[in-house]
C-alpha cells in the first residue's frame, strides 16, 4: 500500500490543544489552559487586590462601602479579608455552574464526534502505467457523466473519459492503471472545503472517493474498508461533501472530518442523493426516500409503491423518485402523484415539461408531466433496447448512459443520437469467471455473458451464448486430444479443434448434475466435479462417487488429477483417491488443514497446493502432511479454481486483495494490485511468457518477468 502523504486519522479529541495551535490562535486563556486553574488563579489574583486595598485603608481614618443596603466599615485587615473570601464565593460558585455546563456540553459533542467520525487518508494518485501490463479492450461499462471545464467526463467501469463537446476523446484515464483497482461511479462537481478550485468528485466501488483538478487526482480513502465502496456522492455549495454507501449510510467530508451525517442513515445502503444544503433527498435500497429540510430527517417510505429506491430527479420544487414500479412525484416534501406507473424508472431526467425515465430493458418512457399518463418513446426517438443507466440535464442537454455509448436527445427530431464511445472493443463483457489458453486461442468465459474465444494477437473474438452456454464456471483444454472443456451450469460442453461446440453432456449422459464446477481430463477420460459429487467418465460410461463411496464431501469446487491420482477439493474438506478409490480425506478436524472450504487446486514440484475460502493457500507434501505459510499469516479467499503454476511461480487470485505469487526459489509470497482493474482476481491462464489475470473488472496480460 502506498505510504500516506497526508495523514486524516484522529488521534485525539478534536478540541485538545495540539489539533487547536493547528485551527487557529487561541482568542481567550481557556483555550490553552484548563478553566478550574484560571478561576483559581482569578480568585488569588482577587485577594491579592483586596490586601492592596486593606493597605490604603490603614491610611485613612475610616472608609465605607455600600453593598446592597449593607454598610460594613472596613476597619480591619482581617474583617476585609473576610468580606472578600464572603463576596467571592458566590461568583465562584456561578463560575463553577458556567464552566460545568460548558464542559459537559463539549465532553457531550466529542463524545458524538468520537462516535461518527471515521479516520481516512488523502493520498495523491501518481500511479505510473506498467508497461509490462496490457489490457485486452472491453466495453467501457459507462456509469454517469457531468460537465467539467468545458468538457464532458464520463465515469465507467473501464476508468475516466474526457470528451470535448463535439464528442471527440481527449483523455483516457485506465482502471488499474493510471487510477486505482476499483470501478468510477457517480460524479459530482463542486468546490471543497479549505479547496480554491471546482473539483470533479468520483465515487469508487473499494477505492473511496476521488478528487480530480483536470490534471490531478488525489484520494479520500477511509482507513475502514467497509466504507471504501462509495456507491453515490454530491458537492453542495457549503463546500460539504456527501458520500453515500454500501452498508454504512451516508457520510460527510468537509476537508477535515469524515463523519456520519445522520444517525438514522447509519446502516443504510444509498442509492441516489439530489439536492442542496437545505433541500437534499436520499434514496436508500431497502428504505425508501428520506428528505433533509431545515435540520430535519423525515422517511417518506409509506408515499412510494416500492422500498427501493432507483434514481433522483430534483426540478425546481419538485422532486421525483425513480422505483422499480414507477415514479413518484413530492412537492414542497408532500406526495403528489405516480408517474410511470409499473416502469422499472432505473434513471431519471426532466427537460421544460417532460421526464424522461430510463428503463431496465424498455429503452426510454418519455412522462407529460401535465399529464398523468407516461407514454413510450416512439420507436423512431428511442435510446437502443439496452439497459438506461444514467439520465442526466446537462446545461439544457439531456444524455442518456448506456454499458456501450451515450446518448443524446435531439428535441427538433425527437431522437436519441450515440454522440460518445469508447471504440471498439474485443470482449463482450467484463465480468471474467474463467481463463485458459487453448489451440493457441484465448478463452474467456464470463459469469454470465457465455464465452469469447480469442485469436492470438487478441484483436478478433468468437461469441458463444446459448442457454447452456451462459454461466461459465471452468475452462480446460485437453492437449492430448486437440479438444476444450468448458464446465458450465448447465453442462459440460466439448469443443472441437476448431473452436465449435460438438458435445453437451449432463445428467442425460450419468452425471451426478447438470452443473458442473471443474473438469479435470485424465488417460483415458476426464472427472467432472458437480455440486453432488464426482462422476468418472471413460470408454466403459460414467461412473459417480459421493459422500456413500468415502468422499469426504458431496459438493466438489474443484479436481485435480496426477498420473492416477484424483484430488477433490469439496466444501467439507479435501480427498485424495487412487483410480476411482478414496485413499484419505482431510479436514480440519484430522489434520493442519486450516479450512475446510476448498477452492483451487495446483502440483507444484510433489506437493499439492490448496487455495481455501479465507485460509488463503496451504501446502500438502507427500507425506500427508498440511503447512501453513509464515508470509500468509493474515488468511484471503482464493476464489474457485483462480490458481495457476508457471515456470517457478505460483499464482493465486483473491477476492479482495489482488494477485498472489509464490516463488518456489525463494519460498516466499508477494501480493501486488498493479496493473490490476480490480482487486477481485476471479480467473487466471499462464502461456507463451504472459499470465493472464481475469477480473470481475476486466482481463490484463503481465509478462511473468514482471511478477518475478
């Protein structure tokens, strides 16, 4: 992790002197020092005046004072000292009143702040672009876009885009590359607290918030990784900045504190924010609306057709609410009516009389809003059928956020026109589930968008998308017999030398089930691994071994074969067989197995590698027995079958910290994210000097030197 350059954690009350000097000059003594010493000080310094005063009295011959109708002749040092001891108690007393309240009232606020403030870092972004690294092109995954010095930027899952106003591209910036492992998302502009300069603010899926000046970038990132996925954000004009989150509610940066903003949004999941200072609305998944008026938190669940709440809209006084079964419209904070009834209203735009309502799979709802029918597009003005993921009113422009492109409608032809790209692109989707090199081809199966197969320059793709083929879970080449297996969840497909699918087997043909997990070819035949078992397929049919025959487990992640060997890695533990017979099952109950979630299996050398779900990987020699690795102490999620060996190394991907490399020379790990789209490494492949690392963000090829 890069060192921080400037440091946000709390270390001490906020209104302790050290952080005081730092805020500004103390303007009275009892910001420096503690009241009880100053008003005993005060009071010596009162007696003190009262024995100067007793001084001059022994000069004159009598000398009187009035006190409330009380007459008291100051004829003795000893009775002046009495009156004065008499006359300060009770301003003491006050004193003590006052300065008890006053403190109960900061110990009472930094005991609130101690509770919603949240440490963070603000780093600069200076990443350098590793030119071991390639990216195979995808589509973008376009999220939001704003206007931003004269140019348009759009956030997407592939990174930042800048584009002037005719469209052309003038700046890319590459998730993973030039910007940290995690997907943009909502964007706000605005000027930040303590900060002389508008800003375009960026949420990120894990990565928290960030800023950009037009050539810079820095990061606002919460030391609790919890708080890191930031799924919307706004400026507003007091120079606040509203983070809203996945599980942690909705949160305030104003340059000095990250703080929660209302108790009552603390464990909610924000899905939209709009408005200003005195007018904000917040859209919560599971929650409704809420809207904060005049210091006041007010839920408007009961006024919407649906809890959750999609999209925001905010004109003039009105403020619509995107559902999943339509809009509904408040004004001045009150119900007033639904539009769109029944329209999955994903995104949300209005222009002079109408609102336009971007839809799941129904393109663009255009609503009179002097009406209360919503009409649809017609056919000739409507947006592609594609998802509508963002809406937005761009200086009297309104754009339409699709995964591919953006749009714009033209008013005098009543028309969507694409006006932004990204280019061309090779992979149909960005969601990688499975890896292998083949034929000298790459595979790559996604979670659920089927199967690309890829030529060698990786510049021309094959779709494969069919009922069966559409969730992949593992991808095997078979060199012996020039053919590919591609495990899914609804079959196991073989595919010929030429890249065509020839055979789709299943539990038709003997298997245990139809979702197969792995595939693992052996002489003669191939194992399947399926959530019920093993079923062994050879020239004598398919045979099947479960929990009856001594598996240690029914549900099989992952196998392996060597020579005659058969490793399963199941849910309950890991089974070793000779042919088709179990030899010894281990679990954390019979040996130094440290979970028994198995996900991945690799030989290296003589000795079995195990990647677990949240032991990280650990090690079986020959002997049988389980070691545990000094440098892994703190344990990952080694996602299913993501482990490859190449060469010396060992490659192991993680659900959330990147890439994993042991080197056998060195018997050591290293963990790196450079490079990488995403932290969530779901699929690896190893050939021709490359590894090829599959993201739940994308695909990248690194020269194995790099990794070394």
């Amino acid at each position: 992790m890069d060192p921080p350059t400037c440091v946000g954690f709390r270390t001490r009350l906020p209104d302790s002197p050290s952080r005081q000097e730092h805020r500004h000059q103390p303007s009275q003594v009892s910001d420096l020092v503690d009241p009880r010493l100053v008003g005993t000080r005060r009071a010596n310094e009162a007696a003190e005046d009262s024995d100067s005063a007793a001084q001059a009295s022994d000069r004159a011959a009598e000398y009187t004072v009035d006190i409330d109708m009380l007459r008291v002749p100051w004829q003795s040092l000893r009775g002046r000292g009495v009156l004065a001891i008499v006359l300060a108690i009770p301003l003491l007393a006050i004193a003590l009143v006052f300065w008890r309240a006053s403190d109960a009232r900061k110990e009472a606020a930094a005991e609130v702040l101690s509770k919603s403030e949240f440490p963070y870092r603000v780093m600069p972004v200076d990443r350098v672009a590793p030119s071991a690294v390639g990216t195979v092109s995808a589509i973008p995954g376009f999220r939001d876009l704003a206007t931003y010095r004269d140019r348009i930027a759009v956030s997407a899952r592939a990174g930042l885009f800048l584009y002037d106003r005719s469209g052309t591209l003038l700046h890319s910036y590459r998730t993973g590359i030039e910007l940290p492992p995690a997907e943009p998302g909502s964007m706000s502009v605005g000027i930040a607290a303590g900060s002389a300069e508008p800003e375009l603010f960026i949420a990120t899926r894990g990565e928290g918030l960030l800023a950009f000046n037009g050539t810079r970038f820095r990061q606002i990132l919460p030391a609790d990784a919890g708080l890191r996925t930031v799924t919307s954000v706004l400026a507003l004009g007091s120079g606040r900045i509203l983070l809203g989150t996945e599980r942690q509610g909705l949160l305030v940066f104003d340059g000095r504190r990250l703080a929660l903003f209302h108790p009552r949004l603390k464990t909610a999941h924000i899905t939209a924010l709009a408005g200003n200072d005195g007018d904000l609305w917040i859209g919560t998944l599971a929650n409704g609306v809420f809207h904060y008026r005049a210091g006041q938190l007010e839920e408007l669940l009961p006024a919407l057709p649906d809890p959750q709440v999609l999209s925001l809209a905010i004109e003039n006084d009105a403020a619509y609410v995107g559902t999943p079964l339509g809009v509904v419209e408040f004004r001045d904070g009150q119900r007033q009516r639904t539009l769109a009834d029944g329209f999955f209203a994903r995104a949300l735009a209005s222009r002079g009389e109408t609102l336009h309502v971007g839809t799941q799979d129904e393109g663009i709802v255009d609503v009179p809003l002097r009406s209360r029918q919503a009409r649809r597009v017609p056919a000739e003005a409507a947006a592609p059928a594609v998802p509508i993921l963002r809406l937005a009113n761009l200086e009297g422009e309104v754009y339409a956020v699709a995964e591919s492109a953006v749009y714009r409608y033209d008013p005098a032809a009543r028309q969507w026109r694409p006006v932004l790209s990204a280019g061309s692109s090779v992979m149909t989707d960005r969601n990688v589930a499975a890896l292998a090199l083949s034929g000298g081809r790459l595979w790559i199966g996604y979670f659920d968008r089927g199967l690309d197969v890829v030529d060698a320059g990786l510049e021309h793709a094959i779709h494969h998308e069919s009922e069966v083929l559409f969730c992949i879970n593992r991808i095997v080449a078979d060199t012996e017999h020039a053919r590919t297996a591609v495990a899914t969840a609804n079959g196991l497909v073989l595919f010929d030398s030429s890249a065509q699918p020839r055979q789709i087997m299943g539990r038709k043909d003997g298997f245990l089930a139809d979702h197969v997990t792995d595939v693992a070819f052996r002489a003669g035949g191939m194992v399947v691994a399926t959530p019920a078992g093993l079923s062994l397929v050879d020239g004598s049919g398919v045979r099947s071994l479960y929990v009856f025959h001594g598996l240690v487990n029914n549900h099989v992640y992952t196998v392996a074969t060597r020579d005659a060997s058969i490793v399963a890695g199941t849910l309950g533990g890991m089974s070793v067989l000779d042919g088709d017979t179990v030899r010894a099952n281990y679990t954390t109950a019979n040996s130094h197995l440290k979970h028994n979630w198995i996900t991945a299996l690799a030989r290296v050398g003589d000795e079995w590698f195990a990647g677990t779900y949240g032991a990280g990987v650990l090690r079986l020699d020959a002997s049988g027995e389980w070691h545990a690795f000094a440098d892994l102490k703190e344990g990952f999620v080694v996602n299913p079958n993501a482990m490859v060996a190449s060469g010396g190394q060992l490659y192991a991907g993680s659900l959330d910290r990147g890439l994993f490399i042991f080197d056998r020379a060195s018997g050591r790990w290293t963990n790196t994210t450079i490079g990488l789209p995403s932290k969530n490494v779901t699929a690896l492949a190893a050939g021709g000097g490359y590894i090829y690392v599959g993201t739940d963000n994308g695909l990248v090829r690194i020269a194995e030197g790099a990794l070394r």
